[in-house]
C-alpha cells in the first residue's frame, strides 16, 4: 500500500497483521465500546468490534533520499515479552526488496521511538553478532529518546533490546542524535510528540502544497481519536500522551493532512462533537 504527498511517496511494508489480539496494549477498547465507533468498519475494526492492526515499516522516497521510518520487530530476536515476537523468521528483507527498496538502497532510518517494535530491522544477526541491517544509512535516533533508553534499561526486556538492535548501531558509528524538532531534508521534519516515550517524534512532511503526518505510536488505533483518554499500557506518561493526542489533533482536524499512524492506514482526522474520527484515505 502506498500514498503520496506531493512528490514524496510513502510504502507500508507490513510485517504482521493482527485482528482482535489488542487489548493487552488498550485494554479500555472493549468489543462492546469499539462498536459504538461505526466508522471504524471495516479498514480498523470488524463489525464484531475487533480491532486492525498491523506491524509495518514506512519506506518515504523524496527527490533526493529513500527512508526508512520504524522497523518493526526483526529476526532472531529473543527476551521479547510477547512470545510471538522471539526467535522470528520471516522473509521481511525479501519483501522489502520485492517492493523494490532493497537494503542497500535505503540511505536513512529514522526510528519515531526505540520501542520493541520500531527498532528491531535495524539489526540483523551477522556470524553471532548483531550488525546494521541497512549498511549504507545513517540512522537517526532523537536524542531524548536514546539517552532515556541509554540511562532505563535495566529491565531484562528492555535491556534486551536496546542491546540487539540500538547499541550496535552506535558502536558501528551508524547513528547520528537528532534533536525532537530536527530537520530531516526539505520535505521532512520531525515534532515532538512525548507521553508514548519520552522523546517520541512524529514526522511532517510537505511537498508540492500538500502536508502529510507520519504520527508513530501517538495513537496506536483510530478508537483513540474518539477516546483521547484510552492509553497504551506501553505509554510511559499517560497523562502526557492523552495531551499530546488533543492537541495534535486538534491542530490536524478537518486539514487537508494525511496522517499515517505506526500501526494503522493513512487517512484524515475529522472532528466528531469533542473528540475526532478517522476517515480512510484513497490510494
């Protein structure tokens, strides 16, 4: 699936799709409320009131650079807390290549957050050892971000995976710290958007007269427009989050902005008495 903002095209890469199995990450999404959110039916939801999801990686090709944006949850990765997402083994890389962005193609990755799953392709086991994935890019982890993971990860989880697939980025001298407003190229610019994590970024995109927002995990599903309050368990500031998610969309509402979310299809925000809706943009 692809959509375009002016001259930039963006690719969802998809790597697992889930329905239904959401509500350890929103557990307030219960059937009987996501069913009282019509518009959801079908891209987001059944009409049985089980949320779409899906991990994914964006591949946005500007003029001038070919990036990556999150990826998603790798290969032969262990000490994972959702035993589905340990000792993976999926043709992802072969895709992705099938799409035609082959690894060496890629020339940046821009991780939104260092969550689980939006940093794990960007290592790949290499002889024992964990090696960039995309030899030839330059990531780009805000700096907020990494220094909070760098100093909080003491946690088994997260130690495990700030060591497979962030450090050996750092030590392979591949990452640059990016500030949470930082410009990326022309058409790109990162916004903070905190309360997921600590030094979440969304990223904006402009082109040709047309805007575009890729929001990463600043909602993990549409039923969050409606309900601003319904935080992910994985939110580190919920309270922050649920701000975060008023005043972004406030700002996004009834504009002609493509918002595409980490883990949901693009579309437009529209304002729904006090709270926003979803609709499905075209491809």
């Amino acid at each position: 699936m692809h959509w375009n903002v002016g001259a930039v095209k963006i690719t969802k890469i998809v790597e697992l799709e889930t329905v239904g199995s959401t509500r350890f990450i929103l557990p307030q999404a219960s059937k009987e409320e996501v069913q009282k959110l019509p518009w959801l039916v079908p891209r987001f939801a059944t009409e049985e009131g089980r949320l779409k999801m899906s991990i994914h990686t964006l591949v946005v090709e500007t003029p001038s650079r070919r990036i990556v944006v999150d990826t998603g949850l790798g290969n032969g990765k262990e000490g994972r807390n959702v035993p589905t997402w340990n000792m993976r083994n999926t043709p992802f890389l072969e895709i992705m290549a099938k799409a035609g962005f082959p690894p060496d193609s890629i020339d940046t990755v821009l991780c939104t957050h260092l969550h689980v799953d939006h940093v794990g392709w960007n290592t790949r086991l290499e002889r024992g050892r964990w090696v960039p994935t995309f030899e030839k890019a330059r990531y780009l982890f805000g700096r907020i971000e990494y220094e909070y993971w760098r100093d909080h990860s003491a946690e088994p989880d997260k130690a495990a995976i700030f060591h497979d697939s962030v450090k050996p980025i750092m030590d392979a001298g591949k990452a640059d710290l990016v500030a949470s407003d930082a410009r990326i190229c022309d058409e790109m610019t990162l916004i903070p958007t905190p309360g997921h994590s600590p030094g979440h970024m969304s990223v904006k995109i402009r082109c040709d007269g047309e805007e575009g927002l890729l929001t990463g995990d600043v909602a993990h599903h549409p039923c969050q427009m409606a309900h601003l309050d319904w935080s992910s368990t994985a939110d580190s500031n919920p309270a922050q989050s649920t701000a975060t998610r008023r005043d972004l969309f406030s700002r996004l509402a009834d504009q002609p902005v493509l918002v595409i979310g980490g883990h949901f299809d693009g579309g437009h925000i529209k304002r729904d008495r006090d709270a926003f809706k979803f609709i499905v943009a075209g491809n």
